[in-house]
C-alpha cells in the first residue's frame, strides 16, 4: 500500500521527493525560496481570480432566473430590485474574496 502512495506524491508533481523505509513514508519540505514563494502568490492569485469568475457566473444564472420569473408573472420592480441584491451581494463576496488573497500573498511572502 505505501508504493501506490509514494508514486502518486511523485507523480502529482509537488516538488517532493518521499522516502520509503518499508513502513512509512517520510516527505522532507525543502524550505520556501523567494523563487518559489512568488510561483505560490501566481497559484493564489489565479484562484482568487477562479472564484471571481465563478461567483460571476452564479450572478449570470440568478439573472436568467429573475427575467424568466417576470416573464411568467414577478412584476418588473421586484425583479428589478433582485437584480440589485444580487448585484450587491456578488460585489460583497468579490471584495471578500480579494481580501483573502491579499491576506495570503501576506502570509507567502512573510519569512
């Protein structure tokens, strides 16, 4: 069983070399460098970029949702009103989501 996981961590391309005694599997973490460090905020910086993207698309299809509601009957200042809630609430969680990258480029870049 521990061969199976030794080629699976040298396969996911982590830059870690595992060392197996027989019974267990020891993973030496090389210190951050500076090089490393920026490829990391690169990694954070496009997931936060990847959540703000999907966040746009849930606000796409709420969007959809209310013009297809108002076609079978919601009146037009609620979906109206909706659609600023919605707006509000994806503008709300895009400043959450660029706070939480900020704060980890932070904490990579701290030595």
């Amino acid at each position: 069983m521990i061969e199976p996981i030794e080629k699976a961590i040298m396969l996911a391309n982590l830059g870690l070399n595992p060392e197996n005694n027989g019974e267990m599997i020891r993973i030496n973490v090389p210190a951050l460098t500076e090089e490393r460090r920026k490829d990391l905020v690169k990694q954070v910086k496009k997931e936060g970029e990847d959540a703000k993207i999907s966040l746009r698309n849930v606000r796409k299809e709420s969007n959809l949702e209310l013009k297809k509601m108002q076609k079978e009957g919601l009146s037009e200042d609620m979906e109206k009103d909706a659609e600023a809630e919605v707006q509000k609430l994806t503008d709300q969680y895009s400043k959450v989501i660029d706070q939480q990258v900020d704060k980890k480029e932070k904490d990579i870049l701290t030595i």
